[in-house]
C-alpha cells in the first residue's frame, strides 16, 4: 500500500503503513481473543463450555456417576453422568437453574464433610478470578484498536492528530499489556493453587485441573500486545523523525524565500537549489536556433 506525500505528483511506499496495518490486525484479534475467554462457560455450546478456568471433578462412589464443574468468568458449566442433557451452563447473575445439581455432594474419604460443587465453582468466579482487569483491558485494547486505525489515513506526521493518534494508541497498548499480564498471572497462579491444595486436602476425592484452554489464550492475547506495544514504540519514533524532518525543511525554506524572494526565481537561476528544495527542474532549450 501506498501513501501520498506532500510533494505534488509524487508517490512513494510507506512501511510504517503496512506495520500500522500489521499492528490493526494483531489488536483485532486480541479483541476477540478477550471477548471469548470473558464469555467462556457462559453457554452451553462446546465453544464456550470448553473454555473454564478451573475444572472440578468428582466421582460418587454411591452410584459410581461422575460430576463436573466448570467455572469461568462469568459462568458456571455442570456435566453430570445421571443427567440426561449433556452439559448445563448458567451466568453467575442466576445459578437456579443449576439447583438441580445442588443434591449432589462429593463426600471426602473421612466421610466427615461433604463439598458442594457448585457452591465451589460460583466461589471461585464471584471471588477469586473476577474478570476487572480483562475488561479493563479490553477496552484499552478497543481504545488502541481505534487510535491505529485513524493514524493509518492521516498522511502528514507533524499534524496534530497524528501526534494525538500515536500518543492514544501507544500509551493504550502498553496499559492494556500490563493489565492483561496481571489478570493471566493471577488467574494462572489462583487456578493451580487451588487444584493443588483441593486435591490433597481431599485425598483425591475432588480433582481440580486448571483450563488450558483459557490459559493459552490469555497468554497469547499477552504475546500480541507485547509485539504491538513495541511496534507502536517504533512508530512512534519514525514519525517523530518524519515531523522534525519537515518542519527543519519549512524553516530552511522561508529562511531562503526571506533572504531571496520566491523559489520561481530560483528555479529559473539556480538548478541545483531547486532540486535540492524538491522542486522539478526542466532545463529550457530553444530547438528554433539554426544548427552550425
């Protein structure tokens, strides 16, 4: 792709347009890479079932049926082998509909407590990996998104809106970076303790294993940010240059307009300065002269 300069009749490539655009398509799929793992066991459907924080398991040595608990952002997945349907799946706003698995406790090996799965589950989504700082991001990341998109068909870097653009989109892709690198840091340290400590406290009665899933993704949405945040510092220095550059040749020439009069003088009397101002030089020949 190109980008016209502000020379009349000239085109020549930009790179920092096609990093630009590089950039717009790592923070869209970031933005959706957020979304899914906010909305993981939020529905029923295998795309978003699979995707939990942390999974419970439990096996009823009663009926010898197995129990599962899958608990997300902002939702909790329940699969029973003595239910009929599959897998259920409720928002944390309502859990009712999950009271029908409320019966069924997984009793440790000293047969002194039992623990209910679902309370367990809802526990550690209302409690310990609360979704702020995704969201947080998230926006910083739509903020970041916006800001790239508008600087890719803005053409002259010492405008003001350029300046502005780049300020936006570098300062939201490095906050956007730190606080998603805090929640998956949490979420992952949070997530294995607790499958740890529940495992052996139990005697192995509840398992807990963490999603890889939702590991993986935040961890990957982190990579993205991290290439972003360091493109958009590199841009930033580029146009930083770019607008040096230009307002050092408009000083040089009104320097040289106020000392000489206008470049059409020099454009006629001086051929080298001409070009070196970036103006087209066309030597005037007279082809009517007779020939020796």
């Amino acid at each position: 792709m190109f980008c016209i300069s502000v020379l009349p009749g000239k085109v020549k490539p930009s790179p920092a347009r096609g990093l630009r655009g590089f950039v717009v398509l790592m923070l869209f799929i970031s933005i959706f890479l957020i979304l899914f793992s906010i909305l993981g066991s939020s529905s029923a459907g295998q795309a978003y079932s699979s995707v939990y924080a942390v999974k419970f398991t439990s096996r009823l040595t009663a009926t010898n049926a197995t129990v599962e608990a899958r608990s997300g952002y902002y939702g909790v997945c329940v699969f029973s082998s003595l239910s009929s349907s599959s897998i259920t799946c409720s928002g944390l706003s309502n859990v009712t509909s999950l009271d029908q698995y409320r019966n069924v406790k997984a009793t440790t090996t000293s047969g002194s407590s039992s623990v209910d799965l679902i309370d367990l589950a809802v526990t550690l989504s209302q409690h310990i990996i609360h979704p702020a700082l995704s969201i947080a991001s998230l926006t910083f990341v739509i903020l970041a998104f916006c800001s790239t998109a508008v600087r890719m068909f803005i053409v002259h870097a010492d405008s003001i809106l350029a300046g502005a653009s780049n300020t936006a989109a570098l300062w939201s892709s490095v906050l956007s970076l730190l606080l998603l690198g805090m929640n998956a840091s949490w979420t992952h340290a949070a997530s294995t303790s607790l499958a740890r400590i529940l495992t052996i406290s139990t005697s192995g009665t509840i398992t807990a294993t963490m999603g890889r899933k939702l590991d993986a993704m935040a961890w990957t949405t982190f990579s993205f940010l991290l290439i972003v945040s360091v493109s958009n510092v590199a841009l930033a220095i580029q146009d930083d240059r770019e607008a040096a550059k230009s307002q050092l040749e408009d000083a040089q020439k009104q320097q040289i307009q106020q000392q000489h009069g206008p470049f059409e003088k020099y454009q006629q009397q001086s051929p080298p300065l001409a070009t070196t101002l970036g103006m087209k030089y066309e030597p005037s020949i007279d082809y009517t002269r007779n020939r020796i």
